[in-house]
C-alpha cells in the first residue's frame, strides 16, 4: 500500500477511501420518453419497484415506447420511476435523476462523473 499517494484515507490498512461531493441534480424527463434508447441515453440511477413503497404512485403504460412511468402524486420529479424490458424479458426501473458527482482522483485532483 502506498498510503494511498496522501490524497484519500487508508482504510483497514489495504484500502482508500476517497472523497467525493455532488456537483448538480437535475431531472432526466419532464414527459415520457419515446424510446428505450432514449431513456438509456441520459438516465443511469436505478430506482426500486414503486409498489414497494407506500405511497401515492400512479403507473400509466406508453405502448409505442414499451415504457410504464410511475408517477408520486402525478408529478414528473425525481421521485418519477421508469420501467421497461430488456430483450430477455427482465424488468429495470430507473430514477428520473441525472446527477454528476466529483471524485478525487489520485492523479488530477476532481473529476466529475454523471
């Protein structure tokens, strides 16, 4: 180990720990995406099945897209959940969310990742 080159904590004496801080959140949509591919090219946080939760969910189907958007309290939020099936019939949700955070790299001080 090399004491993790001064930048980040050592952690249980083999590991780094580096910091990392949120740079900016925004929504991904503010209406139904029209595809998949679109939904896949700007959302990237995975959201839990809102039937999970007890609260005040509505789902409405978008055949054309093949994508089922979960609303809280009828509003396009980040609370908003998206879910759809892969070509293998696997369900994803993804949050209505693009964040970008900053981690500190051991070479070029912050680097931001979405």
């Amino acid at each position: 180990l090399n004491d993790c080159d001064g930048l980040c904590e050592v952690v249980n004496g083999d590991s780094c720990l580096c910091g990392s801080s949120p740079v900016s959140k925004s929504i991904g949509f503010s209406s139904a995406p029209a595809t998949v591919k679109e939904l896949l090219g700007k959302l990237h946080i995975g959201f839990p099945d809102p039937s999970i939760f007890d609260s005040n969910y509505t789902s409405s189907f978008y055949p054309d897209s093949g994508i089922t958007v979960h609303l809280k309290n009828d509003l396009f939020d980040s609370t908003t959940a998206f879910e759809f099936l892969d070509k293998k019939g696997r369900r994803f949700f993804m949050k209505n969310s693009v964040e970008t955070v900053q981690v500190h790299g051991v070479t070029s001080g912050y680097t931001g990742y979405s």
